[in-house]
C-alpha cells in the first residue's frame, strides 16, 4: 500500500493552503519530497527481490506441473523414449488369452521395449485380449500397464484388422509378435533388426529361429550371416515398414479369409516387399509350437486347419481375379486346389533363392578384423 499510497498523494493536485508559504515554509515542501524519495527508493529495494522470488517460484511450479503430466502421459500412452532419430516401433500382440503364457509375452515385450529404449526409439504397444473370462482382461491390463490392453473378440486376424490407423510421423515401424514367442531369453535386439532393415533396404524382417527347431528352415538362423534374404517368412515376430504393414492389413480380408493362411505367402508379391531374416544379436523361441515335442507328436491345432485351407485357397482365387500380376493364372476354378498350393510352396521355399549371406557392411568386416587382432595379441 505504501507505493500507491505515496503515488496518489504525490500526484493529486495541492491545494492552495499548501502553497502557502505563511503557513508551510518555503523549504518543508522540499525536504518532504526529498523523504518521499527515499521512502519510495527504500520501498522498491524491498519489492524487486519479492517480485522476482514470486515469479520464479510460479515458473517453477509451472514447470513441475508439466513434468508431471509428462511422466502421467507415459505411463499411460506407453511411447517411453523420446525419439531424436525416427525410428518409432508399435508391436502388436493379435490376440492373447492364457494366462499361462503371460510370463513368456511380459518379458519378451519388455525385452522389445529396452532394446529401443538403449537407442532412444519409440516404443508403443497394443495387446488384443480375446478372453474375457476369468479375469484374464484386468490380469492382462495390470501386467502389461505398460501397453495398451483391450478386449477385442475374434481370430488373430480380427485383431489385426483393429489395429487403428497409425500416423507415419509417430510409427515408422510395426512389430506382429504371438503371445507364445519368446525373444528374451537370448537377448534377441529389435533395435540392431531395425538398423539391418534400414542398412538393407527390407521392407520386412523375421527374426531368426534356432536350427533345429519345427519352423522352415528359411527361419533357421545362419550363423555366419548378419542377415539373409528369403522373399518369405512366417509372422511370429516379424517387423514391417510403415507402407508395407498399410498393405498387410489393407488385404485382410475377414469375409473371405478370417483364419489367416496365405496372407504371408502373398505378401510379398501384393506390398512389392523385400522380406529377410536377422540373423545377429540373439533368436527369438517359439515356446508353445503344437510340434515343438517331436516326442509326443504334435498336438492337435485350436482350430479348423481344413477351414483354414479352403479359405486360403478361396483369398488366392479372389486376388488373382483382381490383379494383373502372375497371380492371374491362378484363377482357375476347376484347378484352384493344385494351383494355389503349388504357388504356395514356391513361395515357402523362395529362400533357396538367396542361399548366400546379406553382402556385409564394410564396419561389420573391420569390426571382425579388429576382434580377430585383438585375440592374436592374446594369445601370442
């Protein structure tokens, strides 16, 4: 109130009795200006550093605010790395419902998410609960609160088809991964795969599976590559470009062929794909495959495999009557059958086409050669 105080009395017009001089003396009026002056000097020293202190603290609480909403965002919304390259990973799960394959799907999801994170990628994640009962939803959304979790009925391709539309400047990329795939236990790096994408020019990656194992051996991991091309690869932990996963999902085609078989085999030919595997840095396990225990034989499959054919081979049919590609051929009714599995077993064997290694990048071969010098000097 002083300030003010002093401004009103100092500026309002004085009245004639202040003026004069028989009653004020010629110098009171100015040493009661000069004490105004200090009074005002004084007050302002005292309110500067009282004014900034208040604005500083504001600007702080600001700031706490919006870091705090920040830090809510993330939890919620699940994309944890601030991405300073491009490279923004979304990875569907399309469809999970058995509790006893949660240990396996919450490490391998996490185990995506911190190899991005080391590189500082985005990371996202959508997990499609196709069992309501037991519970199993608020298990899965209490597991996986670092995903987005919800119910969604219906076949793993149903699950895909509900993907949303995802925005190419905040997902460069799009992960498929089966509940039952694990890619922790050996260390599998989804960001090095990234890299190999971008370094090769794929379109779509699989990760590599141990030799041995039930999968086409097109998947069997070389150890001498870094990577191999194959033109085909099943969809258990794959990677897709942005463009490439548009027309993946853009050909499912639920009225036709909700089971799934073939959209694989044609992808490549349909998205104009260049496909491959990852061989470096780890293998992904199938754990649950209804082969992988060759002893007891292999468990009978979840669903109708002879509707799962016809319907392939009705899809085959459709897009051969509707494209003007090789595929055209194959539209033959009567020969639908024959024709559509021997297409389909030249796609699944394509990798015999490419029997050598992805041609090695010049850093990889002096990175080798560095190692190898490294052992001699130990050894010697």
């Amino acid at each position: 109130m002083g300030l003010f105080s002093y401004y009103f009395h100092s500026t309002r017009p004085r009245t004639n009795h202040l003026l004069d001089s028989k009653i004020h003396p010629p110098s009171r009026p100015i040493r009661i200006t000069k004490l105004r002056s200090l009074l005002l000097a004084f007050q302002l020293v005292i309110m500067i550093p009282i004014v900034l202190i208040v604005f500083w603290n504001a600007s702080s609480s600001s700031t706490v605010v919006v870091v705090a909403a920040t830090s809510t965002s993330t939890t919620t919304s699940t994309s944890t790395t601030t991405n300073n390259t491009n490279k923004n990973l979304t990875v569907v799960v399309p469809g999970f419902g058995d509790m006893t394959r949660m240990s396996v799907l919450k490490d391998s999801l996490l185990a995506i998410k911190h190899s991005l994170e080391a590189k500082h990628y985005g990371f996202d994640c959508l997990v499609y609960v196709y069992n309501k009962e037991n519970g199993i939803l608020e298990q899965a959304i209490s597991e996986l609160h670092f995903c987005k979790v919800q119910l969604n009925l219906g076949l793993w391709t149903h699950h895909m088809k509900k993907v949303p539309p995802l925005d190419e400047t905040s997902t460069s990329h799009v992960a498929v991964i089966m509940d039952d795939i694990d890619v922790f236990t050996h260390n599998l790096d989804t960001a090095f795969m990234l890299d190999r994408m971008e370094q090769k020019g794929y379109n779509m990656v699989s990760a590599s599976f141990p030799r041995g194992s039930v999968h086409r051996e097109g998947l069997h991991q070389r150890a001498e590559c870094t990577s191999h091309e194959t033109g085909y690869v099943d969809i258990l932990y794959t990677l897709f470009d942005w463009n490439t996963w548009k027309c993946w999902q853009d050909n499912i085609d639920l009225e036709i062929n909700p089971y799934g078989w073939g959209y694989d085999v044609l992808v490549g030919d349909l998205c104009n794909a260049k496909i491959g595997v990852v061989d470096d840095k780890g293998v992904a396990v199938h754990v649950t495959h209804p082969c992988e225990d060759k002893e007891g034989g292999c468990r009978k499959s979840s669903y109708d495999t002879g509707a799962a054919r016809s319907q392939m081979e009705a899809w085959i049919a459709h897009v051969a009557a509707n494209t003007n590609n090789h595929l055209k051929g194959y539209q033959k009714v009567g020969e639908l059958s024959r024709e559509a599995y021997e297409y389909r077993a030249k796609v699944l064997t394509r990798w015999k086409q490419y029997p050598f290694c992805d041609q090695k990048d010049e850093e990889e071969e002096s990175n080798k050669l560095s190692k190898q010098k490294k052992k001699k000097k130990t050894a010697v």
